[in-house]
DNA sequence: CTTTGTGAACGGATTCACAGCT
DNA sequence: AGCTGTGAATCCGTTCACAAAG
C-alpha cells in the first residue's frame, strides 16, 4: 500500500458486513423518529437480529456505545455509512433491458440512495436506441467506453442466462470491479472483483423445500410426464 | 401425518437446502448436453462450488452416487426435484405491481419452472381491474377468497415498505404459507411460515462496502451536505 | 441499576483425508 | 485405479454470561 492512512484495517467478519445495511436501515428509521439514542435491544428488534447479536456487530465497527445508555443514533448512521462507502455516489450500468432491467432502470430507489444508473446497456438493435428514464439504451460494445467516461464501479446484470458470464467479462474488462448478477446462471470473477447474486427460481424453489416437508397441501399436481422417472437400474 | 411414508425424515442442514437449486440446474444443463453420469469435481465446477462440499450435499440426500464413477444425473434430478418439491405445482400470487411487481408478473419464468402466478393483487384502485400477462389485477380485500380457491402456497410481496407486513399477514390469515419479500423492511411471520427476503438496495450496499475497502477510485464525491455530521460529543 | 463490550463456550458448516466400494 | 461417502479436524458465526463503565 502506498500510504499508511488506516492505522488498524478492521477485519469485520463477512456474516457482520451483510447484516451492516439492515441495521443502517433501522438506525435512519429510528432517525426519523427522532430518537436521539437507541439500546441494542431496540435496533435488536428493529433489524429482527438479537441483541447480543447487534452489539457484537456493532463492536467491529469501533466502540461507539455508551454504557447505561445505548448508540447516538446519528452518530452511528455516520460511521456506519462511512464503513459502507455510503459518502460517495457509486454509478452503475445495467446490462440487458428485458422485463427486469427495464424494471431496475425505472426504479427510482437506486439513485436515491447514492447508486445512480448512470448507463444502460443491451446487445438487442430492436431495444438499443430506445430512451428509458431518460436514458438511452447503447450497443454493449460501447460499454468500454462508457464504463470509463462515466467512472462506473457497479454493474447489474439482469440479461438472459447464456450471455451472463461475457458481460461480466467485458464489464470487468472495462473496470467495473462489483457486479450484481441477476442471470440464472453461475458467473466466476477474479478475485478481486465482488460478485453477489439474485435468483428468483432458486429462491423459490428453497421455498417450495420447506413447504412440501410441511406437508402443505396447497398447489395442484404436476401432470404425471412432467417428472422424471428414475433410470433402470 | 397421516402416514408414515418415510421412515426416516431425514435433517438436511439449511446451508445445503439453499444450495440444492445450484446443483439441480447444474444437473438439468449436463442432462441438456446429454451426459449420462456426473462426478462430483464436474458438479462442483458447474455449480460454483468445491468437490468435497458437493459430496456431503448430496450425502443428505441419500447414497445416490456409484464410487469409482459418479452420481447417475437422470437419477439425481429425480431425487433432487422430489427433495426440493418440484413434482408439484406451486400456485403464486404478487401482491403489488409497481414497477418491480409487474415485471415479475410478465416474468415468463416461474410458470416455467413450476411456480405459476395465480393472482396478482394490489390496494391501489387505478390498477385494480388492469389486466397484466392475462390476468386481472384484483383488490387486496379479495386476497382470502382468492387464496382459497386457487390453492395458492407462495405470496411474492413487490407492495412498498410501509405496507409489506400488513400485506403478509393478509396472506398468511389466506392460507400462505411460504413468502417471498422484496419490500425493503423487515417481515416478521410466526414460525410455520417460511420468509425469505431480496433487498436490491442491500445488495448494493454490501457491495459498496467492499468496493470501499478495496480503495477503488470509480464514483463521484457526493456534495458535503449530503453526508451526515456526527454528534458534538 | 442499566446497557455496552467482549472473552469463552457452543454449534453449525466447511474442509481434510482416507477407508470402502466398484 | 477411480470416485464416493464420511468420520475427524478445523474454521467461522452465534450465543452466553459477566466484568466494566456510566
């Protein structure tokens, strides 16, 4: 490293870092509210974690409790956005603009909370050209491009399973160095590049294991060619 | 229950049910390319996984795999769809159809893979009685009677925050068992009842958090104003 | 007396490494 | 010889329980 500006790297634990934007999201409800201080009981409850869970947590992050007392609120919301890199915007390319990226692309939540879709991008000449959210769509091949002019970090994946892992290599080829895959399909990525995942059928079908051990009667059967039948043997 | 038609329920740990659906499309692609048996190194590699951790999945499920050969894929697809409850059909319905809830509901891909969208259902009188994907958007009132005539097991919740647990106890008080939630808030549910929760907006940040860590320079400074002060103290 | 912060105990998941079967 | 199936070892995350601080 070039410079020692961090004395002590925290090595915050990775079940801690998913859990940080929960309770991000609970602390400016608690803001809102007016509450100038809050227990980990209550942020507890808030988040849907447990106490002792929230203080450990809370811990990685330094020691900004107060004893008898509970977390500034405010304080908190601070060094907790810090920790999540919430003080600077992060732009972000959306790949493939079929039913879900058109419908991330209209949704205005991203922009609002610090990710603003900066480009969009499809392979498709029937959808390249068209305006979304005030936004043109461009041929992927422009994404090099692009990705530099705009100082895109993230890019959202939302095309069809089989051009998934080339747009992530030409996003990646272009710098982008997070990506979030919605494609039903594994993507690998080097090292240093974050990769997280979104899949609708694996979400639920994780449901459909629990119901069916419930022994839930709800849902019709399948028509009887629609299974597979065990081999011979 | 009524019968015992297992002998032996067996407890397969939560970590490897969240990863039968990789392994299932793993398998569903390399029955596609027509291969008729599969090792557990090959399954790793198509599933994202290591060779070990794919073994001892699949050991939960039974001894299914033949040593000094592999696992018979034909056969395994067959066990894995019982396991995770595919040879059925699991009704759906959306409640919500902003942006995010329409597109799901034009999403052709859950009827496809055995989760049909039953109903769709929304509070807001102008899109009460639209038609989306041939279906008619009907009134949450109706959400009981609908539930029980169409046998529907999974609520899929695209309805803003401020009206996601009202709506899922609507759907539990229907007869659903099993959620889906998109709505950026904690859901809480009583324990017979399976949850699981996809947050856009915490996707991004956890990326954001690592993207920081790594000190990556794309992304533009938010203006001071926008960051918040800590405390005086 | 209240609530944090954290070592220590616990439990679950992953990985190792090899015995057992084909 | 090749590959599965699984105890044993290890790693990681959660919970406990209490000393420390206000």
């Amino acid at each position: 490293m070039a410079e020692g500006s961090k004395r002590h790297v925290r090595k915050i634990p990775e079940a801690t870092v998913n859990r940080l934007p929960i309770y991000l999201r609970s602390l400016l409800e608690a803001a809102g509210d007016g509450l100038p201080t809050i227990s980990s009981e209550r942020l507890a409850e808030l988040s849907g974690f447990n106490a002792a869970k929230v203080r450990k947590d809370l811990s990685y992050l330094g020691s900004y409790g107060t004893r008898g007392v509970g977390y500034d609120v405010e304080y908190l919301v601070f060094q907790m956005s810090r920790e999540l890199g919430l003080t600077k915007e992060w732009h972000v390319v959306i790949a493939g603009l079929g039913n879900l990226g058109h419908a991330l692309a209209n949704y205005g939540g991203f922009t609002e909370r610090g990710f603003p879709v900066a480009a969009l991008v499809d392979a498709d000449p029937k959808v390249v050209g068209t305006e979304i959210n005030g936004l043109e769509v461009r041929h992927i091949d422009e994404l090099e491009a692009i990705a530099g002019s705009h100082q895109i970090a993230i890019g959202i994946i939302a095309t069809p399973a089989a051009a998934a892992q080339e747009v992530a290599d030409r996003m990646i080829a272009a710098g982008v160095s997070s990506i979030l895959n919605f494609a039903p399909t594994i993507v690998t990525v080097p090292p240093e590049v974050s990769l997280r995942k979104v899949d609708l059928a694996v979400e639920l079908q994780i449901l459909s294991f629990y119901q069916q051990r419930r022994g839930a009667e709800a849902g019709a059967a399948l028509p009887p060619e629609a299974t597979v039948a065990p081999p011979a043997g």
